[in-house]
C-alpha cells in the first residue's frame, strides 16, 4: 500500500486542528476559538482509498518577528523541517480574513522544496458571497500569482465536510502526476512538433530553440532541455516553455522543473 504523508500547516486559528480531525473522523486534537491553541505536532495514520495516509497537525505559524517564545521558535523550525518529509501540504488559509504575506511565504516555502500544495480556504460557511469569492481567489491565483500551474486551490469548510473521499482522491491524483515519468521518445517529439509550429524568443537576434530534451530520475518531473545557444535563458522563455510543457503532458497542480542546457558548446571557456 502506498504511504501519503500529508502536513496541513496554515496562521494560527485558520481550522487547521479542525480539519485533521474532520480527516481522521476522530477528536484528537484540540480546537477552539483562541489562537495558537496547538502547541505541538500531532500524527494519525488512516488507511483509505488503498492509501496509507499520515496526517500532521501543526501549530499556527507566525512571522518571525511576532515571535519571542523560545518554545514556539523551535516548533515553527521543525514545522519547517518536517516539509522536507512530506509529500502534500494543504496550506490553511481562513477565508473569512485577507491573504496575507505570511501564507505566501508559506507556500513559496513548500514551492522551493518541490512539494505538492494545496492552497486552501476554509470556513466558507461564513462566505456570503461564495461564488464570487472563488472567483476572485481563482483569479488572483491566475492572473497575479506566477507559481500557479504549481499550486491547487481548494475551497472548504473544516467543520462540516461531507465528502473527504472526494478531497483524498484529487490528493492522490496529484501525487500520481508528480510520478509522472515520460519516455524520452515522447518528449523528443514534442520538442520535433514545437519546432515546426512555434516561433521561440530571440537572445542577441538569435532565436533560442530546443533541441532534445530528457527526464532525470528526480522525485518530481524535472527535464534536462539542451539548446542550441550558449547565452542565459530569459526567465520568460523559461516560463513560456514550461508553459506548453505542462499542458502537453497535463502536468498541472504539481512542483516541475526545467535545466536549461547548451549544446552548442559543452565546454566551458576559461579567461
Ligand atoms: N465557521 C467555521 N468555523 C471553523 C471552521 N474550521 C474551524 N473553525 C473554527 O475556527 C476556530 C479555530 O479552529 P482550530 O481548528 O482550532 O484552528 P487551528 O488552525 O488549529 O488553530 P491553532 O492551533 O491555534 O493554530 C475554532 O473555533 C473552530 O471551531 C469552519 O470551517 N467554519
Ligand atoms: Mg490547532
């Protein structure tokens, strides 16, 4: 059976607590109007869906700067660390108060250590409007925020969920995708068919086209793709191919990297 070590993390007070229980059917681990009621990390394992998950509840994470307990230094350092061993984080943002740089922070945080995120907001049942609010958070994630071919945005409420099925099966249809290993074939091809149908950016008048491309054996789809150029390759560039790359290939809501190669000159000049 397949483990999922899943960490819900978020501010203090967001419903974290309420949701990890809400996911183990079980009351254990206290909630309560007050915030940073969580003081330590709390670990359940269900089986489900052919799945083994492992479920952490965290304490509230504050800025570093609205901190001066010792204690809650060190919980928020191994609240950090535990990313590392993780596979899902579901980022808990209350959604009856602003985003705020603080649950960014976070999510780039989990972006960096190329781990699957959840955004997501709870507490809808206080939402008057809750059509226009998804699509406003579904537009700033669209629009305004450049990870988000990267991230999942979900929208819930901890205290009355009628189908975690249905939230455990997209988790484990995004893990499946991260594992996603495409054949070196395919990916040539792509690379053939983006030749013929597309124009590519130019550096000092020279156009910067691909000329094959691999997958390394990393944990997350990460490709090496060789060019015919020696120059630095425009952040947009690499935006714009990774772009077309994830959407061939259908790999959204996953971390995904791309190492820029040249192959024109495998050697490095020395002065
Ligand atoms: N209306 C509503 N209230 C919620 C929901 N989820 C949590 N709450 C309430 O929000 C308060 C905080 O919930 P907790 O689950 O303790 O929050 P937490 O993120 O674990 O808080 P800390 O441990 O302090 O970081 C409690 O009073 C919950 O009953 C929700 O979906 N809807
Ligand atoms: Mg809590």
């Amino acid at each position: 059976m397949k483990n999922i070590n899943f960490l819900i993390v978020g501010k203090p007070n967001s419903g974290k607590s309420t949701f990890y229980n809400t996911l183990n059917d079980k009351y254990l681990s206290p909630t309560g109007p007050e915030s940073g009621l969580t003081k330590d990390i709390f670990k359940n394992e269900v089986s489900i869906l052919d799945t083994n998950f492992i479920f952490f509840d965290t304490p509230g994470l504050r800025r570093k700067n609205k901190i001066d307990d010792k204690d809650e230094i060190k919980l928020t350092y191994n609240v950090i660390k535990l990313i590392d061993k993780i596979d899902v984080v579901f980022l808990l943002v209350d959604a009856t108060k602003n985003l705020t740089k603080q649950d960014l922070k976070i999510a780039e945080i989990v972006i960096k250590r190329k781990k699957i995120l959840f955004i997501v907001f709870n507490k809808i049942d206080l939402i008057d409007d809750l059509n226009k609010f998804q699509k406003e958070k579904k537009y700033y994630f669209l629009e305004s925020y450049s990870p988000s071919n990267t991230i999942n945005l979900k929208f819930i409420s901890a205290l009355s969920i009628d189908n975690i099925e249905r939230i455990l099966k997209t988790v484990i249809r995004a893990c499946r995708v991260k594992s996603t290993k495409i054949s070196t074939p395919k990916l040539n091809n792509f690379v053939r068919d983006m030749l013929k149908s597309q124009k590519f950016p130019k550096i000092n008048k020279i156009e910067v086209k691909p000329k094959y491309m691999v997958q390394t054996d990393d944990d997350y789809p990460r490709f090496k793709i060789f060019i015919n150029t020696s120059k630095k390759v425009p952040q947009s560039y690499k935006r714009f191919y990774e772009n077309i790359l994830r959407k061939k290939f259908s790999l959204i809501g996953v971390p995904v990297q791309l190492d820029f190669i040249s192959a024109k000159n495998p050697y490095i000049k020395k002065n």
